[in-house]
C-alpha cells in the first residue's frame, strides 16, 4: 500500500515537472564505457525527480547516489568523488547522524538484468548539476559511513 501510495505520488510530482521545467537526460556508463542506462531528470516543487532505466546489471539490490563531482572516469569513477552532502551528515537514512542529500534508495535489478526506479531527491535541479548519479556493485546497508558498504561504482553518469 504505502509503495502504490509513494508511486502514485510520485508520478503525479513527475507529471507536475513536466508542466514546468525542461528535464534533463544523462546516460549511465560502464567503467568500460558502455551504456548501462539512462536517467531523466527534472525539477519539481519539492526537488528534483529522477526517472531511471538500466540494463545488463546484476540482479538484486544496488546502491544509487548522487557523487559530488561530475566527473565519470575509468578505472573506477573515483573522481566522482563522496556523496553530495552540503549539509555535513554522516551516511544513511538508518544513521542517527545521517543522511547525505545524495543517498538514494536502492534499486532492485530483476532477473533479466533490467531495473526501472523513479525517485525524488530533495535537492533543485540546478543544486544537481557539476555532480554524478552512481550505481554500486552491491546494496546500500543505509548505515554505514560514508557509502553504506554498497561496493565497487559499476555505473556513472555526469548530471550536465
Ligand atoms: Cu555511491
Ligand atoms: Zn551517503
């Protein structure tokens, strides 16, 4: 129930974004330089909502977050820098001390490989732009400072 709610929601805030700002479209590489995805992006009054699509990863839950930097480079998008974290928090919705404005919900990867999430961060597009959106080779604990133990960065996009 409260996953159709926070959807449906979701997709009205979508909707509501597209009335009133141009959105933006990022592709989300490989460390090898292929195409794992794509995300798009728009502001909306209470962020930025983020539409994503991704292929060819492994199934299960991977962490996503917004980077720092924007700056997607092999072997393995290191310069992508921390979590953006303007507000000096540590890592995690379940860290007393947390949470990074980069720290994302995990996106669940099916069998076939594929994942599609929509997600809000509260944070204006314009905040977004110069920074990263990274998927993880494994899930985010929530917990865990600074990157809740969620592994290599498989996919990297540079938010334009
Ligand atoms: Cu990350
Ligand atoms: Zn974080």
């Amino acid at each position: 129930m409260n996953r159709f709610i926070s959807s449906s929601l979701t997709f009205i805030l979508i909707f509501l974004a597209s009335c009133t700002s141009a959105p933006i479209q990022i592709t989300l590489l490989s460390t090898q330089g292929f195409s794992l995805g794509s995300a798009r992006l728009a502001d909306s009054s209470e962020g930025t909502s983020i539409e994503l699509v991704a292929h060819s990863l492994t199934p299960g839950a991977h962490g996503l977050h917004v980077h720092e930097t924007g700056r997607c480079e092999a072997p393995d998008f290191a310069t992508a820098g921390a979590h953006y974290n303007p507000e000096g928090r540590e890592h995690g919705f379940n860290n007393p001390l947390g949470h990074h404005i980069g720290d994302l919900p995990n996106i669940e990867v099916g069998p076939d490989g594929t994942a599609q999430a929509r997600i809000l961060v509260p944070a204006k597009l314009s905040e977004l732009r110069g920074r990263s959106l990274i998927i993880h080779a494994a899930a985010d604990d929530y917990a865990t400072d600074p990157s809740g133990n969620s592994g290599a960065r498989i996919a990297c996009a540079v938010i334009r």
